[in-house]
C-alpha cells in the first residue's frame, strides 16, 4: 500500500468544524486505498497567541521555554484530529513530533531537521491507523523539545515523505495552491500549475508565506514532490517541481516586510556576523562593499520571524556595535522570482525604471541567478509588488 503524507495549515483545523471537514477529508483519500500520515500546526492564531503570553512574561524568553510554549500548540490540533477521526469510525492515533522521531539539531526557534526515525509510525501504519503527527517540532540530540521556525509544518511534512518514501506530500492550506503574487496585494494575481523547487524556495526565502523554505529544501534534496491544495475546496492546486520547458523569466513577486536591516562598517562585518551566528539570528542577505578604500557600508538585512526578544536583541546590538553598527528602520524588499531573472539585465532596468515611475526610492538591489531584490521603504511594498507583477507573463 502506498503512503501519503497530507499537511494541514492553522486556518484550515481554526475551529471544531474545520478540524471535522479535515477528518472527513482525510477519511475518503484513505479509503482510495492509502496509508495515511497527516500533519497538522496549531490551530488558527494559537502560535502567536502563545507568543504573546510568552512576551507578556518576558522580554527575552529562554528559547528553551519558549520552545515549550510553543509546541503545545500543534499538540492541541493533533489530539482533536485523532478524536475527529475516531468519531467517524477511522482508526487513529497522534504523536508528537518526539514521538514520531523527528531529531534536530539544538537550535531552539530555528531548528534543523538532522534525520527522522519513524518508528513508532510505521509500526501504527502496520496497524492499520491514520498516524496524526504534531508538525514544527521535534527533539534535539540532548532530549530537548525544539521547534523549527515559523511555518515549520511544511517541513515536517515532507521530512516524513522522505523518510517514508511517500506517494506524494499533498500540502493543504486555504488558497489553492501558489499564486504569481499575494492576492491580497494583487488581485490580478494567477495560480501557477508548477513551479521549479529553486524558484519556490527563492520565493518562500522573500516572504511568501505559502510554503517554508526548509521545507522546499528538504523536497528538492529528496526528490519529493509537493502539491499544495485548498484544504476546503475544489481545485488543482500548484505542483513542485513542475515541467521546466517554455517557462516565462518572471514566475512570481513577494513581498517582506519583517525584515531588520543593519548599515555597517565593513571592518565592523566580521564581529557583527559572529554576534548574530552565536544568538543563532540568520541574515537573509549581506551586500556592500569590502576591502581598502573610503569607509564602506555594508547592509545586512535578517528575517525577523524566527527571532524572538527582538528588543532585547536590537538593545544587545546598539551595546555591542555603537559606533560601528546602526539600524536602518522602515525597509522591506520586493523580490521577482523566475528562471530567467538573474541572467536578463533587462529585467532588473524594468524593476528599476518601474520603481523610478512610481517614485520609490531603491535603498540596495540584491540579485541572485533565480531573483532581483529592490530594498525600498516599507510604506511603498504594496505598490510596488501590484507594478512589477506585471512583468510576469500572462
Ligand atoms: N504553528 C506554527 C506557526 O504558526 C507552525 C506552522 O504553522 O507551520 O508558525
Ligand atoms: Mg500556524
């Protein structure tokens, strides 16, 4: 019997009611004739909720702690899952991420898969159960509870299609599938029937919250295909990867706003990237000038999602880096995704010239072989994301 690994997004288990749909849904594939391993976050808003609390307690949580918040938040769905399941008569058991084998490294908030022991699945899959695993945690090597960075059950999700050689990781969320932009912003935005694995992660890396970028990592690295599906409608949803023949440049635009950028000195880079790697902060890109010369500046901007006690943390920075270190407030990057971006000067003078129309000044431009990043002020994303949406085909 083949195995499917189905992932379920907070919106689509917010309530009792969705949590059922969920069940029945997960019911009528098994009876298609799977084995069925579904993994599912925390309901609706319960993961800020519990962030909240955490900030109400302290300013700089102990990330350990943190962790342990943290978690129970996908312990709640899970169980309700379970119990959904066993109204309907379909044998069902939950596990925690521990349980179901999933090892990290120790870097709590921000952990990394290192491998996955699914025993205990595998032997209630044997069993004949849908196996209900709590997604975005796992264990260190140490025995510690860590989770694995925002929108983390993506990557739990097809950690386990891999260890468990699935059919197919089916990702469920409440839009279908991946859109050219943010509806949102841009309601001429279009669903893309596939997408390269470089080109979603380049994307999910720029602030497109529809899937985690580790989680896209993992499928590339595993050869896992991911189809990202409504949870509570009919439609085709997006394949990754899809077919890469007669591909457009521009696939898609994001936009990221929760972004900290730091201006500093070059003889400055070194000591500052230290002080980041050890409070384990990620940067999502440096740029800027090096070596002899005038005084240089270089900008290094970080994803401040997984970072936690982000007060604390500027406090630390602006003691530690006075005179060589300051923040850059109110920027955000509008980033163009496509297989043809980083080769096309063309395109970057289009983003530029389309910024210059709009009067949006361009603090830095980032480009990478799959991408072409303008950091701009935040208050102008918006706009700018709806004018350089056009330049992807359609
Ligand atoms: N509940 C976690 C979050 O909100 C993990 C996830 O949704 O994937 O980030
Ligand atoms: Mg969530």
């Amino acid at each position: 019997m083949s195995i499917i690994v189905q992932k379920y997004g907070g919106s689509s288990v917010a309530d009792v009611a969705r949590i059922r749909r969920v069940a029945a849904r997960v019911r009528a594939r098994r009876a298609e004739g799977h084995q069925l391993v579904v993994v599912v976050s925390a309901m609706g808003d319960t993961t800020d909720e519990l962030l909240e609390l955490a900030k109400q307690m302290s300013a700089d949580p102990p990330r350990r702690e943190l962790d342990m918040l943290l978690t129970c938040g996908e312990r709640i769905s899970v169980a309700l899952l379970s119990m959904a399941l066993q109204e309907l008569g379909v044998p069902a058991i939950s596990f925690t991420g521990s349980q179901s084998g999933i090892i990290t490294d120790e870097s709590h908030a921000s952990a990394r898969i290192l491998e996955v022991r699914p025993v205990r699945i595998l032997e209630e899959l044997a069993r004949d159960k849908v196996v209900i695993v709590a997604g975005y945690q796992g264990v260190s090597r140490e025995r510690e509870v860590t989770t694995l960075g925002r929108g983390g059950t993506d990557t739990t999700a097809v950690a386990l299609a891999a260890a468990l050689s699935a059919e197919a990781c089916e990702i469920f969320s409440d839009v279908d599938g991946i859109f050219s932009a943010d509806p949102r912003l841009v309601p001429e935005a279009r669903k893309l029937q596939s997408l390269g694995y470089d080109e979603m992660q380049e994307l999910a890396s720029a602030g497109a919250r529809v899937l985690n970028a580790q989680a896209v990592e993992w499928a590339k690295a595993n050869a896992i295909v991911i189809h990202a599906l409504h949870a509570h409608a009919a439609g085709t949803g997006t394949r990754i990867p899809g077919i890469a023949a007669g591909q457009p440049p521009v696939t898609a635009v994001a936009s990221d706003a929760d972004l900290w950028v730091l201006a500093t000195r070059t003889g400055a880079l070194a000591s500052l990237l230290d002080f980041l790697a050890e409070r384990q902060v990620r940067t999502r890109f440096v740029l800027g000038q090096g070596g002899e010369g005038p005084p240089a500046e270089v900008l290094v901007a970080l994803p401040l999602a997984d970072v936690h006690g982000q007060q604390a943390l500027r406090a630390a920075v602006a003691q530690a880096f006075a005179q060589t270190v300051r923040e850059v407030p109110g920027l955000g990057t509008v980033t163009v995704v496509g297989a043809g971006v980083g080769t096309e000067p063309r395109l970057l003078e289009q983003a530029l010239t389309t910024a210059a129309s709009l009067g949006v000044p361009v603090h830095a431009v980032h480009t990478g072989p799959l991408q072409v990043s303008l950091l701009v002020p935040a208050g102008a994303l918006e706009a700018l994301t709806r004018a350089l949406h056009q330049l992807t085909a359609g």
